[in-house]
C-alpha cells in the first residue's frame, strides 16, 4: 500500500491548520488594533501608563534590571521600604517598547501581548484537535466589548491570560517541567497567587480522576514555580507582604473595575457566553463520554470559576471569553460538527454555497459590531487628547526643587505626572487606599475637601504636606471643586492649561 495518500492528506490537514492560525491571528491583531487606535489617541487608561515608566526606569537601571528605590509617594503605604514591584516580569517584558515614545509604547505593546495570548488559546484549540478552532476562537474574542476594552489596557492581564491558558494546557498534558516554569513566569508578571493555583489545580485534579493516580510531580512543579517567583524576586522578602497587602486591598473594592458587572451590561457581555457554557454544560453531564474528559471538566471548572468571579469583579471578564470557548471546544466540538452536517446535507447547490460562506459573513458581521461597541468604551473611559498632562508635568520639574511634594487632588493624576516627572514627590497615587492606610490623617483632609468642598481643607493638605508649595487641580475634579478652586482668594494660579490648573497658596509660605 502506498504511503502517499497518507502524506498528501496530512500535508493538506497541516496547511489547513496552518491558514486558520493566519486568520486567528490577524483577526485578534486587526480587532485590537482597531480597539486600541479608532477608540482613543489617549493610552487606554492609567495604569498603562506606570506600566511604560517603570520599564523606562528598569532599562536607565541596566544592567540591573529592576527599579530603582520607588520614593515618589512616601506619604502612602507604597513608600520605598514597603513597595515593590509587583509586575516585574510585565515591567521586563515591555523593555522593547520603552525606547520609543511612552505615550506610543502604552498603545502599541497591548496590541502585541493581547494578540500573543489569543495565539496561546490558538495553540490549545490545536491542541484539543478542535475541528472548529475558528468559531471557538471568535466566540472568545467577539463575545464582550468590555472584554475588548479591558484587553486594550496596557496592563499585565494582557500577559498573563495567555500564561494562564498554558499553565492549564500543561497541567492537562502532563507537562510538567513546563509547568513549573509558567508558574515562575506567572508569579513575575502578576503574582495573583490564589488564581495561578486554581488554574494549575483544577488541571492536576481532573488529570488525578483521570489517571486513577496524584499527579505529585506536577504538583510538585506548581509548588516550585510559584515559590520561585516569590524568592527569586528583586525586591524580596518585601515582595511577600506587598503582595498580601495588595490582595487583601483589592479584596474590600467596590467601586471601578472591583464592582461587579453592571446589569445593563451583563446581555451584551455574558449572553453569548452563558449559551455557549450551557450547552457545554449539557452536553458533559448527558451526552456521550468525551474524548478528552480531563480537558472538558478542566475548562468546565475554570469557566465556572471566572463566572463566578466576574459576578463579583467586572476584572475578572479579562479571563472569562477564553476559558468560555476551551470549554465548549472540549465538550461541544463534535455535536457542533453533527449539527452543521445535518443542516448543510439538506441543502442544494445554491444554498449549500451560501451556508458555507454564512460564517465568514457572520465573523465579519460580529468582528465589526463588537469592536465599533468596545471603540465607544474606550471612547468613554479615556482622556481625549494624548499626553494630557505632559505640559504641567514638565513645569513642574523646572519650577521645584529635587524631591518637593507636590499635592496632586486625583489619585488618577499621578502616573501622567508621573510618567514626565520624576524629581518631585505626590500625595496619592495608584489608589486613595494607600494614603488611608499609612496617613489617616492626610486622608481625612483630603477626603474633607472631596466630601465638602471645604477649601480650608486644601491649605491645611499643604501646611500638612510643608515645605509643599503647589497642588494640582485636574479636569478629573468635579467642575464645581475645580472652579472653588480657580475663584478662591486663598490660591493664586501658578499654571493652566485646558486639563488642569497648578495652584500656589496666596500667602506662602503658609503660617
């Protein structure tokens, strides 16, 4: 018998897996992209921003390659002998993109790292020998515009979805080595300890009742990787308490990204990702046994998983799409194939053609309708213009002395401040919870003034902050503090521009 049908047919089944790869990944590289640069000329969102910086400072460090002692908020509780840096692997992995501009760096790099994750779950669909790889793959990345928004940010989910996707693919293949050594690179980009164990658990437990046997070595491996990442950190052992500290803070949030999804949001969200779970969920617990029963109840418990969470934390959704689609990819594949012939083989010529482009027209279709949404988002939730702060940064810098405390009224405010000046001090930055947590009494000033509008309270941040001389009032503000602001006869304004206003107290220095 000749082997070369055999070799004829799997050339064929590799160039076609080869195409549908291409168009994965031009289609996540072509949604994001769009996402990122139709929806704002803003970098999407903040914390991008202190993302982009503290490479920047990591790169003017080398060849040490982490930050130099972090002094710029030491009012709060990320002072230098408590901070650290808790995303070093994301901060060393946007290297590349701190020698352009940082505005530029915070839009381009989640596109690159984004569309690399979603060839991960590419790799696992292959992987599952999903036959259907492509409408898997664009249930998970078509199914949320928040999704798509979130994605977009310059942050390390961007990462770390991917290095989820293949803890969980290793933890099913047996992978072991390879496990460990993705838990290590996990543990750097974004140590969120809890997560990387249930994804790496959920894994060995289903390979256990497969197997009849404890997968100790990959447990073994888990422990070794997550543990590494903790020791072998640059700032350890500083690294261990701020991690509990960040967590146990993220833990009490109720606002923002830590409330849960808004009603009117969860149909256009969740909906087709509820349908597609269900049907998975059916076709586990009544249809035939699967062919890979340890990856259909893997996928099934971490589906469940991020649900759950993103019924708590709109965050989590950054997760949820792609655990979505790997589930139904492990339980749904076949019967979605049983389906499509039983449709399709009642049809005539004419027809039959149309329903072959049907889903290349309706890819299209929701490819265009879920970006145009997650656009708008993006729209909503950023700066109008770029590098909105830059100019008030920059006068700020030559008109202070090294390490002055400037009092920046939004917690928002400091990494745009910060991005541009480095040689002054802030008040808050990242999160108003640090301020709380290591100057009560700062915080009740500052919080008298938002509540209030008492302006009193400002001379007294400054007289508390001394020798501090400036405070920036930003377009963040409500209009009617920022006005009090501008009118009152206790401040005079030292810089304005159409973002912000830098004001100075009258009778300084203060008595």
């Amino acid at each position: 018998m000749s082997l070369r049908p055999l070799r004829d047919r799997a050339a064929i089944l590799a160039s076609a897996s080869t195409l549908r790869a291409v168009a994965a990944s031009l289609l996540a590289v072509g949604v994001f992209g769009y996402v990122q640069y139709r929806g704002s000329a803003h970098a999407v969102g903040v914390d991008g921003l202190f993302h982009i910086k503290a490479a920047n400072l990591i790169r003017e460090n080398l060849p040490r390659p982490w930050m130099p002692p972090f002094h710029w908020l030491e009012r709060t509780a990320l002072r230098h002998d408590r901070f650290a840096d808790f995303h070093w692997g994301f901060h060393l992995l946007l290297l590349p993109f701190s020698w352009i501009d940082p505005e530029a760096a915070a839009k381009a790099a989640p596109v690159v790292f984004a569309s690399a994750s979603f060839m991960a779950l590419c790799f696992l669909l292959h992987r599952l020998s999903a036959r259907h790889r492509l409408t898997w793959f664009s249930v998970a990345l078509l199914s949320s515009p928040i999704f798509l928004m979130r994605l977009s940010q310059n942050k390390a989910p961007t990462v770390m979805l991917g290095l989820l996707l293949l803890i969980a693919w290793a933890a099913i293949e047996r992978r072991d080595t390879a496990l460990g050594l993705l838990c290590l690179a996990a543990g750097w980009v974004y140590p969120v300890v809890p997560l990387i164990l249930a994804i790496a658990g959920a894994g060995l437990v289903c390979r256990a009742f497969t197997e009849r046997r404890l997968p100790w070595r990959g447990a073994l491996s888990v422990f070794a990787g997550i543990s590494g990442s903790l020791l072998l950190h640059p700032d350890f052992p500083r690294n261990i308490p701020f991690i509990f500290m960040n967590l146990s803070e993220a833990s009490m949030f109720r606002a923002g990204e830590f409330a849960p999804l808004r009603p009117r949001d969860i149909l256009g969200n969740v909906g087709l990702l509820s349908v597609v779970y269900l049907l998975s969920l059916h076709q586990i617990v009544f249809g035939p046994r699967l062919r890979r029963p340890e990856a259909a109840w893997t996928f099934f418990i971490l589906s469940s998983l991020m649900g759950l969470l993103t019924a708590r934390y709109v965050r989590a959704i950054d997760y949820l799409p792609p655990f979505v689609a790997l589930f139904a990819a492990s339980a749904l594949d076949e019967r979605l194939g049983e389906w499509i012939g039983r449709l399709t083989g009642r049809l005539r010529p004419p027809w039959l053609a149309l329903a072959r482009a049907a889903p290349v027209l309706l890819l299209a279709a929701a490819a265009a309708a879920q970006s145009v949404k997650a656009r708008d988002i993006v729209a909503r939730n950023s700066a109008s213009i770029p590098r909105r702060l830059e100019q008030a940064a920059r006068w700020l810098a030559a008109n202070t002395s090294e390490g002055e405390m400037v009092v920046n009224l939004s917690s928002g405010d400091f990494e745009e401040l910060w991005l541009y000046d480095t040689k002054n001090t802030y008040l808050v930055g990242i999160n108003v919870s640090f301020l709380r947590a290591e100057s009560p009494g700062l915080f009740d000033v500052y919080a008298r003034f938002y509540q209030s509008g008492d302006i009193q309270a400002l001379r007294k941040l400054l007289q508390e902050t001394a020798p501090a001389r400036y405070l920036v009032a930003s377009d963040r503000l409500p209009l009617p503090l920022l006005d009090a602001i501008a009118s009152s006869p206790l401040f005079d304004t030292a810089y304005h521009d159409r973002s912000c206003i830098i004001a100075e107290a009258s009778d300084f220095p203060l008595r």
